[in-house]
C-alpha cells in the first residue's frame, strides 16, 4: 500500500491520497488522472485494468485502488 501512496503522489501531489476517500464522487481527480493512475498500474504491478474495472467505486480512494489491484492479480 505504501508503494501505491507513492506512485499515486507521483500522479498528483496535491491530493491526500492516505485520507481521502472521494476522489472521484468528489471531482478530484480527472480522467486523464485517471488513465495516468492505470497507466501507473500496468507498468508497476502489470496488472492490466479492464475496461469493466473503470468505475468509480474502484479509483475513489487509495484504498481501493489497491483492493483492485490486488483482486486483478
């Protein structure tokens, strides 16, 4: 999880990643952060992320980005 904080601050150092919980209900992040976060998946765990995947319960907090990446593996 530590790993994943890091890489998605790479993506945006403006955002709490570690508390926040509604990036995307919230209008945080955008869609090009978005295909940057997959971007990042694919290359740093190789996990490719489906286009079924691309939902907002699954990028609304860090949590669960991890949770997907882990279920993905």
């Amino acid at each position: 999880m530590e790993e994943l904080l890091e890489l998605l601050k790479d993506v945006r150092d403006d955002v709490d990643f570690e508390t926040t919980d509604n990036l995307i209900d919230g209008k945080i992040l955008s869609s090009f952060d978005i295909i940057q976060i997959i971007s990042v998946i694919d290359e740093e765990y190789d996990v490719a992320v489906p286009a079924t995947e691309i939902i907002p319960v699954n990028f609304n907090s860090a949590r669960a980005i991890y949770d997907m990446i882990q279920r993905l593996k």
